[in-house]
C-alpha cells in the first residue's frame, strides 16, 4: 500500500467516523428541541384560545359563529383546535381537527384518531377544555426538511474536504516522490551523492542516510577496483618478467641465454608466490571452513613457519618457547602462515647481519608469537597502511600481501595484532591467536 | 636508436634491456623518476619506454612534468594497468603510444621503430637515401641493391644520421645515439665509426661540419 493511500484511509477514516457521530449528536439534539418548540407552541396555542373563549359573552359562548372566528386565528398556523364544555359537548372545532380530538384529559398525548398520529395538549380554564394538536406526519416532515438542508452543504463539505485531504497529502508527499524519482533516473553504477536542497527537514536525514550509503557503496567500489588494478600489475609485472626473459633467451646465445634463463625461473617463483599469497587471502576471506583442520601447539607451529624460510635465513632466527601444553584455535596451516609472513618482513626488513628474535609464549586465553628485529621500524604513516594489499615499503621484493593476510586471519580467528617500533629501536610485531579449551 | 627505459622492477627491466640490445637498440635503464628526469636532462634520447608504477613518482605525473617542461622525446608507456581510462589518460598526458604487459618483445621494437619512423616525419618503414636503402626493422643496408655489412655502433651512427636529415649533430648527441652513458668510450671512437662507414657507404654519407659536428650527406643517385 503506497505511504499516500495509507495517509489518506487513515485520516480520512476518522475524519469521517468524527462528522458521522457529530451529526448524530447533533440530530438527536435537534430532533429534542424541534419536539419541545412544537410541544410549547401547541401549549401557547391552547392558552390563548382559552383566554379568548373566557373573553366571550356567555351567550354568545354557544353560538358556533364566533369561536370559529377565534379559532381561525390557531388554525391559520396549521394547528388544529376543539374547545369543549367540561361536560364533553363540543362548542368549537378548527374545520381540519378529526372528531373526539378533544376526548382526552388535560396535558400532553399522542393518539392515532381515523388512522393519523396527533400529539395534542389539552388546557382546562373556567369549565372549558381547549385540546390544540398537531399531525405528528406533519411535524416529521418538518424535521426531514430541516434536517435535509442542513445535511446538504455538510456532505457537500465533507467531500470537499476528502478531496482536499487527497490532494494536500499528494503535494506534501511531493519531496519524498522527486527522490524516488531522482534514485528511479540514475545509472546503476551512479554513487554520486543526492542534492540535499529543497527537502523538508523530516525528510533531510533520509536523504543524508541514502547518501551516507552511497558513499559507502562507492568506496567500497573504488577499493574493489583498486585491488583488482593492484592484483593485475602484481601478477603482469612476474609474468612480463618471464616472458621477456625467454623471449631474450630464444634470441641469445650462450652466457646471456643462461642469464635470461635462471631471470625466468625467478620471475616464475615470484609469480608462484604472488598467487599462492592471493589463494590464501582469498581462503581466508572466503565463506570457506576450515574446521577439519588440525589445529598444532605454539611449538610446533614455530618449528613449521622456520622450515618454510630459506636456510641462510633462517639462520638468522632465535626461538624463545615457554613451555604451553595448549593447541591454537587456528588450523595449523594458517597459524604457520602467520607467524612466516611476520619472519617474512622482519627478516626482509633488516640488515643481513643481524639477528630476529621469535618469543612464543602462552597463557589461559592466547598463544603470543612475538617478532623482534634490529632493523629501522616502520613510521607511523606506514603503519597506517601497512595492512593493506599490495603495499610494500619502498620497492621490497615481497608480494605485499603478508601482513593483509595476517590481519585477515587475525580477524577471522579472533587473535590480534599489535605493530610497534620498539624503543631500543628495530620493529616488534606481537600476534596473539586464541588457544583452544583444554579438551581439545 | 638509443632508448631509455624507466622501469622499477629490475627483473622486467634486465629483460627488456637484454631484449632491445638484441635487436640492435641502445639501452640505458633507470628505475625511478628522478634518475629519469636527471638522465634525460644530460643526455640525448631518441625515444623513451615508461612504466607508470614508479616508486617515488606515478609515471603519469613525470610524463605531464616532462611535457611541460617542453621535453618531446617520443614516449611510449608500458604497464600492467589494463583499464581503458588509464590507458586514455596516459595518450592525453602526452604519449604517443601504449603496451600492456605483458608484451612480446618484437612488438615492443616494431612499436619503437615505428615511432621514431613517425618522429622523423616518415610513413613508411624503409628508409630510401638516394641509392642507399635501410630496413629499421631487419637493421638491413642495401646500396645500389647488393647488401652491405655494418656492425651495431655503425648501424646505430647511420640510423642517427638518417633519423635526423638536415641537421647538424654534435659530436656528444652522435655519441649518445652509439653509446649507453655508462659505458666508456675512446676519444677516437666516433672517428673510427665514421670512417667505417665512409669506406663502406661512400665518402659523402657523412658531413663534416668543422667545429660543429656531423650531417647527413647529400644523396648519391
């Protein structure tokens, strides 16, 4: 149901069931005070007739000639009128008023005399009855007449208002359709924002919340397509390397094809190592479950990461375990990854000849692995973006997704990640990865 | 033809360099912006190869800084980036041309020679000089039809010659066009070249101009 037939049901409901009881009120009072107005007319009516008929001389109270005169006077208003003596014979009667209308006792009645509905009053004074009554058909018409000309403008305004109503909620509906209409005309890929001028307040933060998206939704799109400009000169700039070089190779002769040779065999191991990087962060990032893995305690996790770096490098490495019988709630793949790609960076990061220290250290709730090196830090700008894919600090040889592959498994696991320069100076990242309950 | 490429990954760009000295061009190699800037500033370059993802400058902004310094130096742009906005951006800043990596290494010189043939004014590929003919793309001399045999620097000293007809060279622009800048070079080096070429071409391939340097010489019928 659109917001505009909702408006219009709701208000125009109540607002026709509010005039529907107002005008029943209104006619039962009206229909009360008709009654009574008629009522105390008739009452009039037959006091004065009384007060004339007492005027009369005595002997002319029995001719018929005169009273009629008197009751001319009554009957000229549509009343009908019979004066009676107290003993019941009748000295006057209105030409229109049915035979024994007169035969009732003083006060108000309603009666039905030859098939009509009279309501009649009926004043007794000095011996004489004088009975006055109405046509109760007569006085309904009446009250229909009055009732029909009032309810005429009254329905006349009541659609008049609806109408109103439909129109007013259409033209204070008018903001929100132009959006609908703004949103409805743009491009699918358009994230430019909506203009915010000429929108009632009520609406405003409607339009600041869809723009609030938009924006969101064209950052999100701007770092997909980065990552994809990223990934393609990531995986081109390897594979151009290998293709030239054996190109070179088929052209050379010699020492120089050699060279071209083992240049294509690095530019394939990088290649190699740039996609195995992308297939782990994608694994990781993915609706993909890891669940059957093996999980492997800190020990040996350490012992793993080392196998997976090149010896004279690995040389470089001193372990420090404290003993912890618990395992690490992160399959055993991944929780090596980890810990590799931080021995990665350190190693890659500082000078040959120095030293890299890995502490691993458990308590109840964590397996810490921490990396210490000797070599420059990293400045706070570069700690900044340092997380995110394909950055390297200067033109490192790394693929530059090591770290974005341990904040993507940080994140997922549960562990955590702490990058800080330390103050005797070199670089010490700290990761923490959950361990497992103890039935494990 | 001597080339300069600017390229930040030395892998891509031994390649390349092994590449286009196989193919009879000159190749110096630098690997940032600055060194290019600097290297361009000192030396003369027939043609220049860009890649874009340079470590202390976007290739794109050192192109529009080279243009407008008033540098126009042939320049065809070499990237991993495939979108057809970089690619149109990169023809508006000023290249004159644009290849994707990866690459196959004979499109890379057909595509240099093609702009340097462009440069020079020429449309077609072979370069006709009275009874003298040169094949850019083969590195081919014909005179009077029979084939004549030069080595690489006399190649690179014709093709200079012939890339610029009209106009006086110095003897350090002749020089840039035979030479890397980091290789080192006989004072008498230029001379012998010459003579070479003058035994084989003929005397009047080669102009003297006392105290200036070199021209292209009048064509022989």
């Amino acid at each position: 149901m659109t917001l505009r037939l909702r408006l219009m049901a709701i208000i125009g409901l109540s607002f026709t069931l509010l005039w529907a009881v107002t005008s029943v009120w209104m006619y039962v009072h009206v229909r009360s005070e008709f009654r009574d107005a008629l009522d105390e007319r008739l009452a009039a009516s037959a006091r004065m007739v009384a007060g004339l008929v007492a005027q009369l001389p005595e002997t002319t109270a029995t001719k018929s000639a005169s009273p009629f005169s008197v009751l001319d006077v009554v009957a000229k208003d549509g009343v009908a009128c019979e004066v009676r003596q107290a003993n019941g014979g009748v000295i006057a009667r209105t030409f229109d008023s049915p035979k024994g209308l007169g035969a009732t006792s003083a006060g108000y009645s309603t009666r039905t005399i030859n098939g009509q509905q009279w309501r009649s009053y009926t004043f007794e004074q000095n011996g004489k009855r004088v009975t006055t009554a109405d046509r109760v058909e007569r006085r309904l018409a009446l009250l229909r007449n009055i009732v029909l000309s009032t309810a005429v403008p009254f329905l006349v305004a009541m659609v008049g208002s609806l109408i109103v109503l439909w129109f007013g909620i259409r033209k204070g509906l008018a903001p929100l359709e132009s959006i609908r209409q703004a949103l409805a005309d743009r491009k699918p890929d358009a994230t430019t924002p909506l203009r915010a001028t000429r929108v009632p307040g009520e609406i405003r933060p409607l339009v600041h919340t869809i723009n609030s998206l938009l924006d969101r939704t064209r950052g999100a799109i701007e770092r997909e397509r980065r990552f994809t400009g990223d990934a393609a000169h990531e995986l081109r700039t390897p594979l151009t390397a290998v293709k030239t070089h054996i190109q070179v190779a088929r052209l050379a002769e010699g020492e120089e094809k050699q060279r071209s040779l083992e240049s294509a065999e690095v530019g394939v191991q990088r290649l190699q190592h740039t996609l195995e990087q992308l297939l782990v962060l994608a694994r990781v990032e993915g609706p993909f479950n890891f669940g059957s893995e093996d999980l492997a305690d800190g020990m040996e996790i350490a012992r793993m990461a080392l196998d997976g770096i090149v010896t004279e490098q690995r040389q470089r490495v001193h372990v420090a375990y404290q003993e912890h019988d618990r395992k690490v709630a992160v399959p055993r793949t991944l929780a090596v990854t980890t810990v590799r790609n931080l021995l990665d960076n350190a190693l890659r990061y500082s000078p040959q000849n120095t030293p890299v220290k890995l502490d691993v250290s458990g308590s109840a709730t964590a397996m810490a692995f921490s990396v210490l090196d000797e070599g420059p830090g990293m400045s706070a700008k570069d700690q900044g973006t340092a997380m995110a894919r394909f950055w390297r600090h200067g033109s490192g040889q790394g693929s530059g997704l090591g770290l974005s592959i341990v904040d993507a498994i940080v994140k997922r696991f549960g562990g955590e990640l702490e990058l800080a320069n330390r103050p005797s100076g070199g670089f010490k990242a700290e990761l923490r990865l959950p361990v497992a309950g103890q039935d494990d | 033809m001597h080339a300069l490429l600017i390229e930040d990954d030395a892998l891509v760009a031994s390649g390349i360099v092994a590449g286009l000295r196989l193919h009879g061009i000159t190749v110096d190699h630098v690997a940032n912006a600055a060194r290019a800037k600097a290297a361009l500033d000192a030396h003369h370059f027939d043609i220049a190869v860009l890649d874009l993802g340079l470590p202390d400058e976007d290739g794109m902004a050192l192109l529009s800084r080279l243009r407008r310094s008033g540098q126009s130096i042939p320049v065809l742009i070499l990237t991993a980036r495939d979108a057809v906005e970089d690619r149109v951006a990169g023809l508006q800043e000023g290249a004159d041309d644009y290849l994707l990596k990866p690459f196959d290494l004979t499109e890379l010189v057909a595509r240099l020679q093609a702009l340097l043939r462009r440069a020079a004014g020429r449309s077609t590929n072979l370069v006709q000089h009275g009874s003298l003919c040169f094949n850019p793309a083969t590195q081919q001399v014909t005179l009077k039809g029979a084939a004549v045999e030069l080595s690489r620097r006399e190649l690179a000293l014709l093709q200079a010659l012939l890339n610029n007809p009209k106009r006086v060279l110095t003897p350090e622009q002749v020089k840039d066009s035979l030479y890397g800048f980091d290789e080192s070079v006989e004072s008498n080096a230029l001379n012998v070249h010459i003579h070479h070429l003058r035994r084989k071409l003929g005397p009047g391939i080669v102009e003297t101009i006392r105290g200036v340097g070199y021209r292209l010489g009048d064509p022989e019928p």
